[in-house]
C-alpha cells in the first residue's frame, strides 16, 4: 500500500489590519459639500484645531444638528461617518435624513473634507 503524503503546508500568517485613520494634532482647513435636496458646492468653512479626529466627528454632527433643526429641519439622523484618508487629510462622508415642519422628508450626502 503507497501512501500519498501530503507535504506540510506552512500556516500562512494573518493579514495585518489596516492601521486606524488618525490625523496627528494640529489646526486643519475644513471644507463642507452637500448633494440632495438642496445642493451646496464645496465651500471652506474654516480652519480649526484637530487634536482627536473622533471627537471632532461629534463636534460637526451635533452642531450640523443644531443647525439644521434651528432652520427649520427638525428631526434630522445622522448616518454613520465614512472617512478615507485623500490628498494629504481625509474626506468624512454621511447622509442627513431630516424631516420640516409640514411633514416633508428629505435627504443630503455630505462631505467634509479636512487638510493640513
């Protein structure tokens, strides 16, 4: 009887996860975009000291809730941010699905692009 003997396999090693996105600390220009309802071309709203990119990510969402439901667009959620790391910085995208006054929904795609 011939045995047909496998050659040990070497266990292949796991892949690395790719590492976290992160910004180091420091003042970054921030520009906001916005398609749906109501289109706004891409405008520079500022430049604004970064030092933990998650926290910033709250500070924009509750502040653009703020916004919008002091215009009128009450009931507004916030999709989950998306970032990816683009030319030198990321670019943060979500979707804001509000409803107005009169009971009409609508909804944005919105993108914050933040450069050094």
């Amino acid at each position: 009887m011939i045995c047909q003997a496998q050659r040990p396999q070497s266990p292949q090693p796991p892949q690395p996860e790719p590492p976290p996105l992160w910004l180091p600390p420091g003042n970054y220009n921030v520009t906001l975009c916005a398609d749906g309802t109501v289109t706004i071309l891409c405008q520079q709203v500022g430049m604004f000291p970064i030092h933990d990119l998650a926290k910033f990510e709250q500070a924009i969402s509750g502040t653009l809730s703020k916004v919008l439901s002091g215009n009128g667009a009450g009931d507004c959620a916030l999709g989950a941010w998306d970032v990816k790391a683009a030319a030198e910085g990321v670019n943060a995208n979500f979707s804001a699905t509000c409803t107005d006054h009169d009971g009409n929904t609508f909804s944005e795609s919105v993108q914050i692009g933040i450069r050094p």
